[in-house]
C-alpha cells in the first residue's frame, strides 16, 4: 500500500469522531482550568485525578458539583486525596466555574420554595439520619456527637468531641440544677455530657425517629428528656422556660425563611436572664448556592447562613455576645470520621455496598477540602436577651 494514500474511515469511526473530538476539547477545557489548582489529569501526585470513563470530564464541565460527585461514586474517575483534591480547587475558584445550570436551581429552589418548611424538614431525617446506626456508631466514637470538634488541646477524635462538649456547657456559665434546651440534640451527645458532668435537668428536639430512641436509651437514669418534635411546634404557648438553650449543628438546617420562626422558638423558650448558644457551619458569601450534589445525596434542602444573613436575623431577638470562629477544626473532624469509616469498612460491608462506600467517601473528604480551603467556616454564637450586665467573658 502506497503510505501516502489515505484509508477510507469506516462507518464505525465516522460515528465516533464527534465524540473522541468532545472527549479531547473536553479534556483540554478541565486541564486548562485544572492547571490554576496544581492538579494534573491522569498525573502521579495523590490529588491528581485518575480518570476511568472518557465521558468524565464532559459530564463535569456540563453539570458542575454535582457531575463531579456523581461521576466519582459511578467509578469514572479517582483520587488518592480527595480532601487535597478538593482544597486545591477551591482555593483556585474553580467551583464558580463550571455546571452554571446545575448550580442555578439549587440556588432558585432556596429563592422561591421553603425546602425547610415543616412538611419538608423530615426529608433529611429519613435520607441521613434515620439509617443504619452502626455507621453513625463507628464513624463518630464514643461521645456520638456529629458535629465539629474542639481540637484546641485534644489529641484524638474522642477528646475534641469532649472538648467542644464541655466548651459548650462552661461558654453557657452551665451549672447544677439549671435547666438546658437542646434544639436538635442528635443522638444526645450534649444532652448527657449536661447532665453528667454538670448536674443539668436537659430536654432534647430531634425530629429524627431513630434519634430519639437511640438517645432515650443511652440517656437512661439521667435527668434529661428527648421530645420527638420540630422546634417550630415546641411550647408555642411559651409557658416553658429554660436557664440555657444550646442549638449544636441543626441551624444549617432551618434555613433563612425559616429563620425568624427559629429565633422565635429560642425567645418564648429562654429565661429573661438566660443564654445561648448557636453552633453552626457558615458560608463567606450570602447568595452562595447549597451544593447541589450534597443537597441531593446526604442533607437535603439544606442552607448554611452567612455571617450578615446570620447577624440580620439574630438582631431583632438577641444581642451577640461572643462570635468564635473555629472552622479549621473541621478538617480534622471530618478527617478522623472517614479514618474511622475506612478502618470499619470490613464489617459495615455486610449492610452496604461499595457505591454506598464511594458517596460517604466522597462526602466526609469533600467536606474536609472545604474547611481546609476556608471555604466554610464553624461559628459558634453567644446571645442574650438584653445583655449580659457586666459583660461576657469567654472561656478558652
């Protein structure tokens, strides 16, 4: 055969061609904006991407996070380091850029529909928390609280979880026989925690039916009540006071039209001298959309506040008495939960399967990129009625 004459394409190439052209301008697009991040497509560092599927990146440039999320968990593509992965690109900026659609309707459904209302709020207890237990059980060790750690001095899961209790409890001034709310108490971390160590009469709001057995159980022989209820139906008639209200990794869940109802609840609730104490995960900008392969997959209609949208609506009720920002923190938390996921793996296996592995794989390491990239902050707030006479000193 003459190599200078040319071989007539067959059918089958033909009809390929469009596609092996996608796949390349595809992977020239990501590369191009992956360079700003340090990460290399099929490259030797951990937090390069190692791709499995040739649709991989089209199907990221085109849907965004949630092409990303659901892409990994179908197997079409790895990372040694997702939480590095994720660190990298967010402090590039590269979420902004790319899946504007997918990220438009998480954002426009947050505008114009209540997804916190008290028909919808249950969604995320059956999807998250009404689950296997045994998970939660070996994910979050011995205290079971699911919510940031205090790693200040702590050397180990347990103690941070310990730490960030008791940081809760003396930030309060908590003292023997107050009486404590808990709104959205979990698995009643917090609420034993008060009532051990602090001779605290608790009562814990959980909306999750698997919470509240679980805690009724562990809190057994204490001085402490769980209450199966959303918090906008709790004591409307406000004839119930408390010394101290805490609220520990719930506010992410009301979200802001729901916000006034919230601060609502926590003023019919606490004594005219009273305090509380707001711990949630916060976002550097309003207007940021929920991510959208995080709000179909593990917490559903959920909305992280800004500190302005934050501060706005606890003025009309509170006065902000401390602002603790310890987001950092978090990283390591979520870090430590998914060492524990993997170390458990073999017998959590026999309930789930390897794509159920994938997806909390890539949500515990995603979220740990976050935080490491301050992305996402971890406040914790002091408010009172009318102001603490005297003045409010925070504890270390």
């Amino acid at each position: 055969m003459n190599p200078t004459t040319a071989v007539p394409a067959t059918s089958a190439e033909v009809a390929n061609r469009p596609r092996t052209i996608s796949t390349l301008r595809g992977q020239r697009q990501a590369q191009h904006l992956l360079d700003r991040a340090g990460v290399q497509i099929n490259g030797h560092h951990p937090w390069d991407l190692q791709i499995k599927h040739p649709g991989t990146l089209m199907r990221v440039l085109a849907h965004g996070s949630l092409g990303l999320g659901d892409s990994y968990v179908d197997g079409w593509w790895d990372c040694e380091r997702l939480d590095e992965f994720f660190t990298r690109i967010l402090r590039a900026g590269l979420d902004g850029e790319v899946g504007w659609r997918a990220r438009a309707w998480p954002w426009l459904r947050a505008l114009l529909f209540n997804g916190q209302s008290i028909e919808r709020s249950g969604q995320v207890a059956q999807i998250h928390y009404d689950m296997d237990v045994s998970l939660f059980e070996r994910m979050l060790g011995r205290t079971m609280a699911y919510s940031c750690g205090y790693w200040s001095q702590a050397r180990g899961l347990d103690e941070a979880q310990h730490d960030k209790l008791d940081l809760v409890c003396r930030k309060l001034g908590l003292a023997q026989g107050m009486s404590l709310l808990d709104v959205g108490c979990g698995w009643g971390s917090l609420m034993r925690h008060a009532a051990e160590h602090y001779g605290a009469k608790v009562t814990g709001l959980t909306i999750s039916r698997e919470q509240a057995q679980w805690a009724t159980q562990r809190l057994k022989g204490l001085n402490a009540t769980v209450e199966l209820v959303d918090y906008r139906r709790f004591n409307e008639d406000g004839q119930r006071r408390f010394d101290r209200v805490a609220s520990v990794g719930m506010f992410e869940h009301v979200g802001p039209k729901n916000h006034e109802a919230y601060f609502e609840t926590l003023v019919r609730s606490l004594a005219p001298d009273g305090l509380v104490l707001l711990h949630t995960i916060g976002k550097n900008r309003a207007g940021t959309p929920p991510d959208a392969w995080v709000d179909r997959h593990i917490f559903p209609n959920g909305n992280l506040p800004s500190a302005g949208e934050l501060a706005s609506s606890v003025e009309h009720h509170f006065i902000i008495e401390d602002w603790h920002n310890f987001g950092a923190d978090y990283d390591r938390t979520l870090m430590a939960w998914h060492e524990r996921v993997d170390q458990a793996w073999p017998s959590l296996a026999r309930h789930h399967d390897e794509r159920f592995r994938r997806i909390w794989r890539y949500y515990l390491l995603s979220c740990a990129g976050t935080f490491r990239a301050r992305s996402n902050q971890l406040w914790q707030l002091v408010l009172s009625p009318r102001g603490v006479v005297g003045g409010y000193r925070r504890v270390s």
